[in-house]
C-alpha cells in the first residue's frame, strides 16, 4: 500500500474501462487466440472486457497469490493452474493464448504464468518498469514507486486537493 514514499494512481471504473478497451485496440489484428487466461484477482475484470470486445468464449484462470496483506509483496503462491485442456488445445506451450493481468509490479507473477506458459501473449493494462520486460502488451507504464488504487479496492469518498498536501 501506500507509503510515505510513493505515489498513488486511484482509478476509476470508467478509466479502467477505457484503459482495457484500449488494451483491446492493441490486441485486435493479433492472434488468433484460442483462450484467455485471467490472473486471478486483478485479471479478472479486464478479462471479461477484452472477451466481449474480442469475442473469445474460451476464458480461464490461474490463481497466483502475491500480496497476502494488501501491504507487501511477499512469496508467490500458485493455488490453482490452467486447466489441461486449454494447454493441450494451445499445443502445450500457450500459442495461441493470451494472458491478461491488471498490472505487472516486480514481474514475480508473470514469470511463473510464463514459465507454465512460455509462448503466450501476455497482456496487462498497467506495467511497472521491474516488470515491464515480462509483458508483450501494456496501455499505461507507471513509475515503481506509485501504489494503484483499483476500482474494486475502493469506495466512493472525497479526495483532498493535491495543494492542501493530499498524496
């Protein structure tokens, strides 16, 4: 989470929105995929955005677990892998699949997926640069030390302007 050192970038749903629908513009015209492969959590909602705009009906998990607190990243935990049939169909090497996240951080989750899945495409909407080589498409680069606020980690409440020393 946010610390005296970083930044924050809180997201709205209609950004987040728009940011996805613009990852999709980027994947149009690639492919052809037969599957999504969602990172469980923050793949979720950007999965389904880039289905629908794709119109892939094939979508799958794989459930990594790196910030058990909200706070810090600590050790990853694979608790649930793609399903063997999506590998077999991908030929057992993921071509032909694309793996969509919300964000590459440190790039710990996303060498694991690829290690599973080394010849997949692997999407996110917001990259940090310690991740950023891990990711073949991203909308937003975001410095290392700025914490994202997503629209499912939030509520509605009124934000201090940045003058009255707002972080």
């Amino acid at each position: 989470m946010a610390g005296p050192q970083q930044k924050i970038f809180p997201v709205s749903w209609d950004q987040f929105h728009r940011d996805a629908r613009a990852l999709t513009w980027r994947l149009s015209g690639q492919g052809p995929w037969t599957a999504i492969v969602a990172i469980t959590r923050g793949g979720l909602v950007p999965a389904a955005i880039v289905a629908r705009e794709l119109e892939i009906r094939t979508i799958e998990t794989i459930c990594v677990a790196s910030y058990h607190d909200y706070t810090t990243q600590g050790e990853l935990r694979v608790m649930k892998t793609v399903a063997d049939d999506v590998i077999e169909r991908a030929g057992g090497d993921g071509k032909g699949i694309l793996i969509i996240d919300d964000l590459v951080d440190t790039g710990k989750t996303a060498r694991v997926v690829r290690e599973m899945l080394p010849q997949a495409h692997f999407a996110t909407v917001y990259a940090k640069p310690q991740g950023r080589p891990m990711v073949d498409t991203f909308i937003t680069e975001v410095s290392q030390d700025t914490w994202i606020y997503f629209p499912w980690d939030m509520g509605l409440s009124f934000q201090p302007p940045i003058r009255d020393g707002a972080v």
